[in-house]
C-alpha cells in the first residue's frame, strides 16, 4: 500500500515529484522567454558596439535630409560630443 503514497513519504511523497516537474517546465519557459527576449537586445548591442551607424552620422544625414535646422544640428551635435 505505500507504494502508492511516493515510497513512504506520505503525502508529500506524492507531491513531490509533481513540484520537480513544474519547476522544469517554469524553468524550460523563462528560458524561451529570455532567449527571445535576448535577441532584441543583441541586435540593439551590435548598433551600440560598432555595428550600425553612430549618433552623429545620423544626426548628419538628418540635416542633409532638411529634418534639421542649423541650430538644432548645431545644438544637438554638441550634446552628442559631451557624452
């Protein structure tokens, strides 16, 4: 008969193995969360390593693109190079 109750551990015998589970699954799906989550932020890494354009080209074509005033470039390219 205790076979049935998780080999003598009662009730916690039985619940046991159920936790061990859910938390594999709970684990198994934070993973695929972050890994998804991840490679939005790998993506915007690779812009801020080197990857894409910097503050300032942008800045440069929207200027040339007429987006710009020349005292909104003028403004805004000396905040960039403060950083």
């Amino acid at each position: 008969m205790h076979m049935f109750y998780g080999g003598g551990l009662g009730f916690f015998g039985m619940i046991l193995p159920m936790l061990i589970w859910l938390f594999i699954i709970i684990g198994v799906i934070v993973l695929l969360v972050r890994w998804v989550g991840g490679k939005n932020k790998l993506s915007h890494n690779y812009h801020e390593a080197g990857g894409g354009e910097s503050a300032l080209e942008i800045l440069k074509k929207r200027y040339a693109a007429g987006e710009l005033t020349t005292e909104e470039y003028i403004a805004r390219k000396e905040e960039i190079k403060g950083y």
